[in-house]
C-alpha cells in the first residue's frame, strides 16, 4: 500500500487506491479479473478499509434495505433502497436471500429477520439458525449450532444483537434468551432471568455472558448498533419496584451491559431506537396524535441526560407507523390503511410525505440502513 507506482499501470499505488476506493463493490469486483496486481491490492485489508471509510461518511450514497413479507404466497422480499442526491429514495435492487434463509419455513410466520448492518455485513436469522451476510459481495457464513434450552425447557423466546469490538477487531452477535418453564393456553410462563450468550467470529463459537439482572426485550431483535455499543428496548425495576422502561445498552469490548432509564410519559408509547447523526436516539410514537418525539441521549446510564430535540408531525388524515431512519435522518414509516412504505424528511423544504412505490405492513416490514463494503463474513 506504498504510495510506488503500480507496475502494470504505471499509476502511483496512492492515485490508484484513492481512485479505486471511491467505486462500488461491483466495479470492484470485476477490476479483480483484470490483473493480479489489482486484485491483492483490493483484497488488503488496508484498502478494505479505506473504502469502507470513504463509503461510510459519504451522505450523498445514503442506502436502506426494506424487508417486504408477502402474505399471499408467504414470501420475504429485500428492496435495496437509494439516494444518491438527498431528495428521494428509489429501488436500486431485489436482493436474493441466502440461499440457506431462502425456503419459507411454514411453522413460523415471519422469518428471517435482519439484526441490523455493520460495516456492510449483515447478521440475519430465523429461528432455527443465524448468519453472517454481506449483499456486496454475496459471502455468507452459517453461524455454528448452539443449543439454546441447556436446562431442559421446552419453550423460550429470543433476540438477537450484532456489533463491531474495535478492541479486537472482531464481530460479535449477542443473543438473549427467556426460558419457559411450562406453557399452557394462556401462555408462556417465564421465568425471571435473562440467559444472555455470545458469538465471536474471531473464535467462531458461542459462549455464556453473566449478566447479573433482569430484564425484558423486544424479542425480535430489533436495535441499534452505534460506537461499539448495542442497543435494545428493555424493562427493570427502579429503586421504589416499578416496571419502567429501559435502554438496554452492552458494550462489545468490554462486554457488560448498562441500563439507562427512558424518559417519563403517562403512557406506555411505541419505542424505537435509532441512530442519528452518531447519537443514540429514542423515538417514542403517539399513535393517536400521529406524530413523533424525537430524545437524543447524552450520557448512557444517566436518566436526565435525554433531551427532546423535535416533535415530527402530526400528520393529518393519514395513520403512519414508524419503520426506522435512514443515514441523513430521513423518517421511513408506513402508511395504514394504504399499506404504502413513506419515506419523510423533516427538514426539506415541501415537508411532505413520499411515496417509495412497495406495499409495507407495520408489523411485518422492516428497515436498515445499510453501507455496501469489501469486509469478509469469515474469520
């Protein structure tokens, strides 16, 4: 990575990565059967990292995945979404699912699910399995069986998480799990501790994390990953025994996890988390006015360190669901009753709702943001 000339195209190795480094995956691919020369050069580790970098803080290329569940035939669309100019968002591609999360298993109703994007690699998982998927390249990589129920219990709920440890450089996906000791028609009945487990790539294996509290979670998986932190909806008794809601935060190097109380409201509101210009950020939906406060965290573990920044909406005649956010804090949320995927920005200039053209369901379509990278699922 020696800013010498290259010698088959007589460029000097820092123009040439500077040049190759500003272009998609694709053309990166197809520059790799050109000559050797180019290919060890796009496959370092150095250069992977610079186009990551460049890509990452680009806000012209600002993308989404949208997961779209046809209920018809049972079936699970991924729509890569993109702006290129900040002014609207437009299918870009249909993404194949790997091949291992492609058949619908037809005694679960929603799988696979997308834990979230890191640094272009995608962790997805079903209920009987979860992988490592980066869409640029096409690598996927099956994560090894682990058994969730060692204590015998039949029944039990789970969630996923995915990070990045910089410490280690090595990606980690966190699953939490809630054992059943019995079901019965009325339900599941849990018990009160949470089992949380951890997988390394570095290691490829999985092992148990002491957690040391109790807690509840989305049990969809549905957080964010931000600073090497990842963050997800839960519940905890305060100091006078309340249930209160919490911001569930664990830190990838050090692998502990924080509690961080939400902000008060007389009522129980829909709860999202978001990424916003480098912050943690809770969004909190107030279905009846149709519109949402946007806090911004200043200090993890510190309850009046929230701070509202804005109130979006409301949104007159019109029934909007929050789906999540995109790079340039755009608003994506679908609209009730017309089942349309919208996309909003808050601070344009018309300040109006945009239609993306694909059908969306509140409970069943699901946004992430994405960044297309060279990065290996493989260790």
């Amino acid at each position: 990575m020696a800013a010498t000339a290259n010698k088959t195209s007589g460029i000097p190795n820092d123009i040439l990565i500077d040049i190759l480094s500003r272009l998609p995956v694709k053309s990166l691919k197809r520059f790799q059967c050109i000559q050797k020369s180019w290919c060890s050069l796009i496959q370092h580790e150095n250069f992977v990292a610079v186009h990551l970098d460049k890509f990452t803080h680009d806000k012209n290329n600002a993308s989404v995945i949208l997961k779209q569940h046809i209920f018809e035939n049972r079936e699970d669309i991924l729509y890569l979404l993109s702006s290129d100019d900040q002014t609207h968002y437009q299918i870009v591609a249909r993404l194949d699912l790997p091949p291992n999360f492609a058949e619908v298993d037809s005694y679960y109703i929603d799988p696979p699910f997308l834990c979230g994007s890191v640094n272009g690699i995608i962790c997805i998982w079903d209920h009987r399995k979860v992988g490592l998927w980066n869409p640029a390249t096409r690598e996927f990589k099956l994560l090894p069986e682990d058994t969730d129920c060692p204590f015998g219990h039949q029944h039990y709920y789970k969630g996923y998480g995915f990070g990045y440890d910089a410490r280690r450089h090595d990606y980690k996906v966190i699953k939490s799990l809630h054992y059943c000791e019995n079901e019965s028609e009325e339900g599941c009945s849990c018990n009160s501790n949470l089992v949380v487990k951890i997988y390394s790539l570095r290691s490829n294996s999985w092992r148990i994390l002491e957690t040391g509290f109790t807690t509840g979670e989305d049990g969809y998986g549905a957080h964010v990953c931000l600073n090497g932190m990842c963050h997800w909806w839960g519940v905890h008794n305060n100091d006078q025994g309340w249930e209160v809601e919490t911001l569930l935060s664990f830190d990838m190097s050090n692998e502990v996890f924080h509690k961080t109380e939400l902000p008060d409201y007389e009522t129980q509101l829909p709860t999202r988390f978001v990424d916003m210009n480098g912050s943690i950020t809770c969004i909190k939906q107030d279905l009846e006015k149709q519109c949402f406060d946007v806090w911004e965290l200043g200090e993890i573990g510190v309850k009046d360190s929230w701070k509202k920044l804005f109130t979006v909406g409301p949104f007159p005649n019109v029934n909007v669901y929050f789906l999540g956010l995109g790079k340039n804090t755009e608003f994506f949320f679908v609209q009730i009753g017309e089942d349309e995927v919208t996309w909003y920005d808050p601070a344009a200039a018309d300040n109006v709702p945009m239609f993306i053209g694909i059908k969306g369901n509140p409970n069943f379509s699901k946004i992430t943001n994405y960044t297309e990278s060279l990065v290996s699922v493989h260790n």
